[in-house]
C-alpha cells in the first residue's frame, strides 16, 4: 500500500427548506435502506442510526414534503412494513443523479488543479465551476431520452421523448451523433432559439422534417416589430416563440385559445453532458 493516499475532493448535497433541513446523506441512506429491506429496523440498523432517529427522520421528511415520502403498514400477510412512495423513489433517483453531477464536476476541478489551469484559491475554483455551468441564449431547453436514432441518407434524425407524451426530432450531421454517443436511452438536451418557432391557431400537420407541439396559448408580449409568445403544451412544457408581430396580428393569434408551435427538425440543437 502506498504510503501516502491520493486526496480527492468528494462533495456531500443536502437540501434545505425553510423550516429546515430536508434530506441529506444520511436521510437518503435511509430511504435507500426501506427499499432494500422493507422494514424501518432493519433499516435504521443499516444506516446506521437508532430507531427513534429513523423514526424522526421519516417523520420530518413527511411532513416537510408536499406528498409523503414513506407509508407505513401494518398488520397483513407480513406484519407490515415501512414502504417508498413513487415521490420518494423520485426524490432519491434526483439526489443521487445531482450527487453524480457534483461529483463529476469536482473531479474535473482537482484534474484541472494538478494540470496548473486552475489555482486553489476560492476565487478561481469559483471561476472554473462557472465556466463549466453553461448558459446559452436559446429559450427553449428541454430534457429528454433518446428512444431511435434512424438514417435520413447523410442525416440521423434523433427521435426524442421529452416525457408527458411530448417528442420531437432533431436532425444533426452522423459525426455529431457519434461524437456525442447517441444511442436510446441517452439522456440529452435539445436547445431551439424562439425565433425559429412559428405557432399557429389550427392543427400542423407532423411532418418528417417538422415538430409540431399542442398546447394553450398563454401570455403575449407585443413589441414595435415582433412580439414573444408562451404556449404551454398538454404536459406543462412551455415553449417560447419570437414571431413577427404582422404574422401574430393576421393569424388572430390571443392567449387561451389553442395553438401549434411548430419548428424544423434541423433547428434544434442537441447536447449531451460529457
């Protein structure tokens, strides 16, 4: 064993509401150790803690989230148990996946401290964090699965789910799509300037190089020469167009009615983390 142990910068999240802390490592072990053992005693002894800290615990989460985290049972087949809501799997995945992003991002600070690109001052290490957190001028951002990527004949159209029935395609060059490791399942971010968004009161037809988005029409900012439109689709997506403010005017377009925002396959612009 080496004498001396390579040092690493490990980050820990909690999340905080203003009545206090909410869920922290220790709280997320816990839930992590309900689901691997479906009893608060045995749970807490994995953790570990004791079984009134446990107990508190869930108590706290419960009451601090908008819907419960844990259900407790008794009685039945297997005397009861203590059991993750759907919500609780969710807030678990969501700590875990922004542990992993944290992490992720401290590596690359302590690769990029021993290269000499970063000093280990506070104020450069903040620099560099912000640097990394990148912020880009197209107004609608949306997440989403990759679920086909299929051959257009020297483009590879990207299909992806965005969740809540909502989809849209992006068509990018095949060394793109190589270069960012698509492949179903991938998560990715797709980027569409406002501009490039057209909305119309009647039903778009869906096309092979046309997304077409249903939604309700909500609040219209109108300017001297384009106006800014929200339309908010069946699942709560919001998405921004730009559109000039004769086009808005002739097409009758006002805020509750329903609208189509429609946008080129090749206007969106996909990135992935790396």
């Amino acid at each position: 064993m080496c004498a001396t142990r390579r040092r690493r910068l490990v980050g820990k999240l909690a999340f905080e509401t203003a009545a206090g802390g909410f869920v922290g490592d220790t709280r997320i072990r816990l839930l992590e150790a309900i689901v691997e053992h479906g009893s608060l005693n045995r749970a807490a002894k994995a953790v570990p803690l004791s079984y009134k800290a446990a107990w508190d615990a869930l108590d706290t989460m419960n009451n601090l989230a908008d819907t419960p985290l844990v259900v407790r049972t008794t009685g039945g087949a297997n005397g009861g148990g203590t059991l993750l809501t759907a919500y609780g799997h969710e807030m678990v995945a969501l700590y875990r996946a922004m542990e992993s992003s944290q992490q992720d991002i401290l590596d690359r600070l302590a690769a990029l401290r021993k290269s000499g690109h970063v000093g280990d001052d506070a104020t450069s290490l903040r620099s560099m964090i912000r640097r990394m957190a990148v912020r880009t001028s197209a107004r609608n951002q949306f997440v989403g699965s990759v679920d086909s990527l299929t051959d257009t004949g020297g483009m590879i159209d990207v299909r992806l789910l965005l969740g809540g029935g909502d989809e849209l395609v992006a068509r990018i060059t095949p060394e793109s799509a190589e270069n960012m490791a698509l492949a179903p399942g991938v998560e990715a971010h797709a980027l569409i300037k406002a501009p490039w968004v057209s909305i119309a009161p009647n039903a778009q037809r869906r096309s092979a190089v046309r997304n077409v988005l249903r939604g309700t029409i909500g609040e219209i900012q109108t300017g001297r020469a384009s106006s800014r439109l929200a339309i908010t689709t069946d699942s709560g997506r919001v998405v921004i167009a730009a559109m000039p403010q004769p086009v808005v005017a002739e097409r009758s377009l006002r805020a509750g009615q329903t609208g189509w925002a429609s946008f080129d396959t090749e206007s969106v612009i996909l990135a992935t983390f790396a």
